[in-house]
C-alpha cells in the first residue's frame, strides 16, 4: 500500500473529483460517511456523550458533516468549533449551516474561552486540524489539546492526530492529541510508522473514500506499507524436480569466544527459511557447539580457538551473512577487510561487521553493490551519523545507500527497508522482540533468502515481514517477556504457513 505525502493526498483529492465530476463538498460528505458508518457499527446507539472538537478548515467540515450524521441517529452529541483563525474553509462554512438547520448549535472556543468539561467516560471526535498543518498551534490551542489529553477520554482522530504534521517533528510535543484511534482517508500516513511520531497514535484504520484508483496506481511515492497482500506476490514457490543445490549454499560468518550462539540462531533462521545448504564459519571454539547444536549446518573453522583472523571459503557460496558476535580484534577486522576486497558475493552484514566498518569507513568502498545491512539504532547512527529527528534519518539513510548501493534497513517497530530512494515499512513484530538474539535471525532470514535467488531488496522486504510475522506466532503463545530468538527461528515454518492461510471469510465464500 502506497503512503502518500500531503501533497499527493490533495492530488489525489482534485483527480477525484475532476474525474468523477462531483463537488469538494460531496467527497467531503463520503468521507464523513465512512466514519460515521465506524462509528455507529461499533456504538449501534449506546447512550453516551460524544464530544466533537472540529477546526474551521476541512477538517473541521469532517467533523460538521460527522456531528449532523450522528445527531440524525439520536446520538447524544455536543459540537465544539475551535476557532483558531479568521479564516474558514467553503466547505467548513457550508457543513456549519447544514448543522445549525438541523437544530445543532455548536459553541465557540476561543483563546479567551474557558475549557469544556470532558469527562474520561466521553468519546471525544479530534477534527481541528487536518494534514495541512504548516505550524505549531497558538498556545491556547495546545492547552486545549493537553486539556484533552488530561481527560483520559477515548479520542478518535480524522485522518490524523490534530497537531502532528505530515513531514516533521511536532513543533511543540505536548500539543498533540494522543489518539486512541485513528481513522485515516484512503492512504496511510508515513508518521504512524517512525518512532517520534507513532506515539502519537495507538491504532489507525484506512476508510476508503473512494479516492481516484487510477491516479493512485499511477503515483509513486518515497514509500510504500508492506503487509501480506505485498509480500505474497514475492514468494517463489518451490518445483517439484528440485534438489537441495536448487535454493543455494548461503555461509554464516561470525562468532568468538562466548558469542558462537548468534552464529547458532543465524545459521538455524537461514536453514529454517528456505536455504538448501548452509556452512558456519567460526574460530575453533564454536565447532563442537555448532555440530551438536545444528547437525543440518556444515561448520568451517579459522586457524585461531576465540576469534577469526582469517576468512576462507573453499567453494563456490551463493552468499554470505556475516558479522554476528564476531568481535572487533585487530586480526579480525584485517581478516574482514580482506575478505571484503577479494569477494563478490552478495553480503549481509550485521552486527560487528557494521561496527568495523563505521570504524573503517574506506572499506565501505569494497563491499559488495546491493549487501543488505542490518544495522540497530546505535550501530546505524555510527555508519550515517547523528541525527536530529526521524525524517533527517531517513534522508541520511536513503543517501547513503544510494552512494554505496547497498540495502539498508532502519530496524525498529515497524522496520524500514531502504533502497534506491524509497524505503518499504513493515507491518509486522512486536515489543517482544526487543530481546538479544533476534537481529541474529533476521539477518539468517535474509541470507537464506537470497541463497534462495530472491534479490537483496526482495530477500530484505520478504525476510523483515517473516521474521516480525514468526516473533508474533512467537508471542501470540509465549507472551511479550517470555519470546526469546530461538522461539522465533521456531515459528519460521507458521509464519510460511499463516502467509498462506486463507482468511475465514474466504474459506466461507469457497465453501
């Protein structure tokens, strides 16, 4: 699903409705529908006190149009108009009437206006300001907003949390609503996604508004939301004359003394997800552990017991995950470099093979175009430098991709892969796999995947949805606390499994 900027959204507004021929004041009326309708499917006429707050732009007009829709269904309603400025949308000024001709008197807040009561036992509908939010609201509205806040009121947002804008930071934190939930206009909005701005919103739901389909095909854009209806049309599905050289010799490089187990989750998750043969690289301390932990992996050693101080690979591999637990002696980040400068083979590199290269920047110049890199927080700030905000992180992460040519992912809660410019936002994981280990397995995933013959930014994309989707089998049995990497290398072959599973719905329909 594609994520559009605020000036597409206006685009794609105006294509409609040229296209369909119709007023700004009729696509408004369908919006409002849709949230009425989500409403009403979930209240079906509950005796409570809904709290509307509407702007006097088009937001706003949402709001209008949604407060006459539920006081024609009898709800128990009270109509707030912020009025923030002289100025007023048409289509705001026109909803107001409707409003008022059907009995409804909204009452006016402004800088000199006491606070409304709310009740935390309320349902507060958030419509002040839409997604052309260019500046910081004037301080009494912020108080209003923090007033709201204070309520512990359920808070519903039209298209977006009043306050967050589309392309930056919020100006003043403590003057956005925090939304319970979301509704959002056809398209999601790229702040539910990054972690300065998410917290602003606890759930979201798309409501298609019927918003012109071919100008949305037509588009593209910096961004794109991958769930399961993305993520299906990658999957390569197995022939039935094939043999175990048909999916690839992936080699897992890494480990040191007291760190064999990251190579041990890696080279598990690059079996479990589909490689046809895998060989670890390790010192010679990890060779028994390795044999009796995994029989199915093949296991290479250096010439030193604790570290790796040279990288040899005596035969032809199909790629090569590197990096995890393998420490940054002298001898192993000279054996790493070397490694670098007489290998072609794609790579992804994680873990100390990024800390190496931060410390070695020359040596970005020999890996490999298009290794995907798979770096924490921490280790990402060390390759791109410091950053001041979420949305300067992503232009340095596209920047510097784009220099080298490499896949990059931003790892978080919703894990961004970056490539070519454009960055794909993943759907899936939980807070459960904040825990040591896991990123072992994503970058397994990934290099069993392009063993496989998935290209880096199709083996990237597809390896983040499988790995978030295995951590939420994972936790759907195991809890938060409890799921551990290894419960996620477990549940690799049900996140295969729930890709394909047919939604209830659809089994209905085919029966």
């Amino acid at each position: 699903m594609k994520i559009f900027s605020a000036h597409q959204i206006y685009q794609a507004d105006k294509s409609t409705i040229q296209k369909e021929q119709i007023k700004s004041e009729e696509l408004m009326e369908r919006a409002a529908a849709q949230l009425f309708e989500w409403m009403h499917s979930r209240l079906r006429g509950t005796k409570v006190n809904i709290k509307l707050f509407c702007g006097i732009g088009n937001n706003g007009g949402d709001g209008m149009v949604l407060a006459r829709k539920l006081h024609e269904h009898d709800y128990s309603i009270k109509v707030y108009v912020v009025n923030y400025s002289e100025k007023r949308s048409e289509d705001f000024l026109l909803n107001l009437e409707r409003l008022k001709d059907g009995k409804v008197w909204p009452d006016f807040i402004n800088k000199e206006t006491d606070l409304p009561e709310i009740s935390s036992n309320d349902i507060i509908v958030d419509a002040i300001f839409g997604i052309g939010l260019n500046r910081a609201p004037d301080d009494w509205v912020g108080n209003l907003i923090k007033h709201i806040n204070n309520s512990r009121a359920f808070t519903l947002s039209v298209d977006v949390p009043s306050g967050l804008p589309l392309d930056s930071n919020p100006w003043k934190p403590s003057y956005v609503i925090r939304a319970s939930y979301v509704l959002s206009f056809q398209v999601p909005k790229l702040v539910f996604f990054l972690p300065e701005t998410g917290v602003y919103v606890n759930q979201w739901e798309i409501l298609d508004i019927g918003l012109d389909q071919e100008f949305i095909a037509k588009t593209d854009t910096d961004f794109e939301l991958i769930a399961r209806s993305e993520v299906l049309p990658l999957y390569r599905p197995r022939l039935k004359f094939s043999h175990k050289g048909t999916y690839g010799h992936a080699v897992i490089v890494g480990g040191s003394y007291g760190k064999i187990g990251a190579v041990q989750l890696a080279s598990d998750a690059c079996l479990s997800v589909g490689s046809g043969l895998v060989s670890a690289f390790v010192p010679k301390c990890g060779y028994n552990s390795l044999q009796t932990a995994i029989p199915e992996v093949m296991v290479l050693t250096g010439s030193r017991e604790r570290s790796i101080s040279e990288i040899a690979i005596p035969f032809k591999a199909s790629v090569v995950g590197i990096g995890m637990g393998m420490g940054m002696d002298d001898d192993t980040v000279s054996a790493f470099g070397s490694f670098l400068k007489n290998s072609k083979l794609p790579m992804v590199i994680d873990a100390d093979g990024l800390n190496i290269l931060s410390q070695n920047p020359q040596m970005l110049n020999d890996v490999p175009e298009l290794s995907v890199l798979t770096p924490h927080p921490k280790e990402l700030e060390r390759l791109i430098g410091y950053w001041t905000s979420d949305f300067e992180k992503l232009e340095k992460a596209k920047a510097f991709a784009a220099k080298h040519n490499l896949v990059v992912l931003i790892k978080g809660a919703h894990t961004i892969t970056i490539h070519n410019g454009k960055g794909y936002v993943n759907t899936t994981g939980n807070p459960g796999m904040a825990t040591a280990g896991s990123g072992d397995v994503l970058t397994g995933m990934i290099t069993g995947l392009m063993a496989q013959g998935y290209s880096s930014v199709e083996a990237a994309i597809f390896g983040v949805y499988l790995h978030g989707l295995a951590g939420d089998l994972g936790a759907s049995s195991n809890g938060y606390e409890a799921l551990k990497a290894s419960v996620i290398v477990e549940n690799i072959g049900n996140a295969y499994s729930e890709l394909f599973r047919q939604p209830e719905m659809e089994q209905k329909d085919n029966a």
